[in-house]
C-alpha cells in the first residue's frame, strides 16, 4: 500500500495525532491555522476527512447532538494505525529528502519571510 500522503493530507493527520483521541473540525482547523497560518475552508477540511477515512487513514462517527451547537451533529475523527504509518512514511520520507540542506532552506525561508507564501 502506497503510504504517501499529499500535503493537506499530511497536515491534517499530523493535526489529528496532536490533538488526540478524537476530535473534531473545528479544532483541526483551528490547529493547523495557529501553527502554519494557512485559513482551512471546513468544505476542504472534511472534503480532505473524507479522502483519508476512504483511504483507511482516520476513522469518524457522528457525536450526539448538543444544545450548544443548536441540535446539530460532530463529525468525530480518529487517526488509525495505517493513518499512523502513512504519517510515518512520509515524515522520513522528508527527513531524507531535507537531510543534509538545513542552511540552504534556512536562507530560502529568510528570503521569504514576510514575502508571498504562494
């Protein structure tokens, strides 16, 4: 099974490892924008939940309703061992690819620190 996962991908499942047992959208967003500063639409959020749980790499069930999200449904997701090992892969599957350029990507980042990330 091919275990590389595609950026947004990986953010998410590294969100989820961070935030625990299980959890929700909101606070994957949440997450991911505190710590990149990149803003998650939730529509790509769960489009992105959804290819991972298809992919075995998560699993979700649907929380009971609460009062305070007005009767509405959580999507509660968890990361799986295949989730874990896809993280795994492609952590050093990078680790390789980045080893050996720490200089030259600390001067690419100062280059573009404040510039366009885009």
């Amino acid at each position: 099974m091919n275990h590389r996962l595609r950026d947004l991908e990986y953010t998410l499942l590294l969100a989820l490892l961070r935030l625990g047992d299980e959890t929700y959208g909101v606070p994957i967003r949440d997450e991911i924008a505190a710590r990149t500063g990149r803003t998650l639409s939730l529509g790509a959020l769960y489009t992105t939940l959804d290819r991972l749980e298809g992919k075995g790499f998560i699993t979700s069930r649907m929380a009971e309703p609460t009062a305070v999200r007005g009767g509405r449904r959580k999507k509660m997701c968890r990361l799986t061992l295949a989730g874990q090992q896809a993280l795994s892969t492609t952590w050093v599957f990078q680790q390789r690819m980045t080893e050996g350029l720490e200089a030259q990507l600390s001067d690419l980042r100062s280059m573009t620190a404040g510039g366009d990330h885009g």
